[in-house]
C-alpha cells in the first residue's frame, strides 16, 4: 500500500488546525448518520471500524451517537492529535488491511478520505478482504475525490499519492467484492470549497453469496 505516512506526520498537527471540525457539509454529516442509522438498524452490535481515522473527528462523532469505534490510522502524527483532541478514545496504528482488527466482530467500516491513498487494484483487494472477514449483513461507507471520467485517475494531492474513482467503478469494485450498494451521494465543488466532486458516499451492506 502507498506510504502516506511521512507526508501526514509533516502535517499533522496543520491539518487539526485547519480542520476542526468532523464535516466540511451538512451533506457530509447527514451521509454518516444515514449510514450509523443502517448500522443499528443491522443489529450486529455496536462496533465499527474508521479507517484512515486522521485527527479523530468521526470516530468521535460515532462515539457520541452510542457506537464504540475502532479507529485506526497508518500515521504516528495524525493518531497524536487524536489523542491529544480526544482523549478518552482509543486509537491504534494500523492501515487499510486492518491485520490488527477483528472485523468478524464489526458491524459497520467507515472509509472517508483514506482509500484514496491505496493503488485501485489494492483497494479492491481489500474490499475483498473485508468481506470475507466481515459478516453477511454489516454497513460499509467509503468517501473520497471524484472523476466524471470513466474508471480511476491519480491527482496531485497534497501530501501523498492518491486516485480519485468514477462513482460507478466504486460500485463495480464493491460489488466485486460481495457488496450490494443502497445508496450514493454526489456533491459539486461549490463555494471555493474542494477542487473536484466528492466521490459517492456509497453506503454499501455485505450479502451472502
């Protein structure tokens, strides 16, 4: 998987500056509570899995909405602010394959902003992954850049190499995997913020082959 980690470490303490706040989006923040709500209404338990957790703001969030979050991030810098930010939460070291985590104990993966930075073919390997370690029935959310072009492209991100996903392949990808997409979502940059469309908060749920 890309190497993210010196980039975020440099930044880390400019980005919980810049970026206090969990949502930069009422669209945002109404994305991850309709996937909280499918998470309950799933009635696996309370668990879910944030990867690419940053400075800790959803897994705080999701906390506070009565779930108990594993959050995990491969940068050392960005999990020091969450701690420092957060301090009764738990946060561990761990990148997108999540070997540290029990997913078979999950019921629900949030993604926003973190497979951007996984080569595509390995991004759909982990989602492969995923669903074979997760149970028929848990919610997974993924979020990232956007591109009207058909398939995947890499853009200039500011701290590591990252691609941005036509939203259909997201679904391609997902579905690949054993996943069934329910919804997606699609915001136009506006108001000087964002250079590109905000790839499909795509809320999918694992089936059973």
């Amino acid at each position: 998987m890309t190497d993210v980690q010196p980039g975020y470490d440099a930044m880390a303490a400019e980005y919980a500056r810049v970026l206090p706040d969990p949502f930069q989006t009422p669209l945002e923040r109404g994305a991850v509570d309709a996937f909280a709500a499918h998470v309950r209404a799933a009635d696996l338990g309370p668990t879910i899995v944030d990867v690419g957790c940053g400075t800790g703001h959803i897994a705080a969030h999701l906390t506070t909405a009565g779930f108990s979050v594993t959050a995990v991030d491969p940068s050392a810098g960005m999990l020091d602010q969450a701690r420092l930010a957060y301090r009764d939460l738990s946060f561990t070291r761990d990148d997108a394959s999540l070997g540290s985590v029990d997913l078979g104990a999950a019921a629900g993966v949030i993604a926003r902003y973190s497979l951007i930075h996984v080569a595509p073919e390995q991004v759909r390997e982990t989602l492969r992954d995923w669903a074979a370690r997760l149970r028929s029935g848990s919610v997974v959310l993924l979020a990232g850049q956007s591109t009207d072009e058909s398939g995947t492209a890499p853009f200039d991100h500011a701290v590591a190499p990252a691609w941005r996903w036509h939203p259909d392949e997201v679904v391609r990808a997902l579905s690949d995997a054993g996943f069934a997409e329910l919804w997606r979502t699609v915001s136009r940059p506006s108001d000087g913020y964002g250079r590109f469309s905000r790839v499909p908060r795509v809320r999918a749920t694992l089936i059973d082959d």
